[in-house]
C-alpha cells in the first residue's frame, strides 16, 4: 500500500520560513504528478505548488516567489519551502500523490495526512 507521510510543519513567526516534506513509501512503480494543498479553518482546501506529470512546476499566485517546491527522487520526497509566512498563510498543508503501485493497476490519487502551519502574526 502506498503511504504519503508530511513533516515539518510547526508555529512560527511572521516573517519566518519552514520546510514541510512529503514522504512518498510503499510498493511504488511511478509518481506521477505531486500537489501540495493547504485547508485553513472554515475554508476550501486550495492548491498550493505542484510537480506535473512532466516534471514542471506551477504556483498558486498567493505561493508565487514565496514558496518553492522540490523534490529528491531517490528518496521518494517531495519538499515545500515556505518563505515570508505571514498569518494567512496558517493552514492544513497537505500532499496528493498520483502514483502507480504496479504495472497492472491504473494510477490512483494518494493523500497523507496534513502537516499544521501556524503563523503568529
């Protein structure tokens, strides 16, 4: 079974930085595209950064030369840096996988649990 685990989430100040992780485990034959979201309280879950099936990266425009996504590939991790946080941006960050487990199964979509992101403002 193919697991997503996030880390790196924590409080921080206005201003301050944080890397979350996206740990990708389990029988893997293909990643495909990995999205990081984010939820905020009483709020839609929103896209944050992503890696496209062709290996591109998209920002959401409030993420756009603040935050930065990457990835290690042999480790299976895919990484978000967050840059200038201010109070906005204290969410759920989440991580969806598309990946194969197998050559004989289709692609599913994987999501882990969350890592919270408090900004003190």
């Amino acid at each position: 079974q193919v697991q997503v685990v996030e880390s790196g989430g924590g409080l921080v100040q206005a201003g301050g930085s944080l890397r979350l992780s996206c740990a990708v485990s389990g029988p893997i034959y293909k990643i495909n595209e990995v999205e990081w979201h984010r939820q905020a309280p009483g709020m839609q879950r929103e896209l944050v950064a992503e890696f496209t099936g062709g290996g591109t990266t998209n920002y959401a425009e409030f993420a756009s030369g603040r935050f930065v996504i990457s990835r290690d590939n042999a480790k299976n991790t895919v990484y978000l840096q967050l840059n200038s946080l201010n109070a906005e941006d204290t969410a759920v960050y989440l991580c969806r996988v598309n990946a194969q487990f197998s050559i004989y199964f289709p692609a599913q979509d994987y999501w882990g649990q969350g890592t919270q992101v408090t900004v003190s403002s």
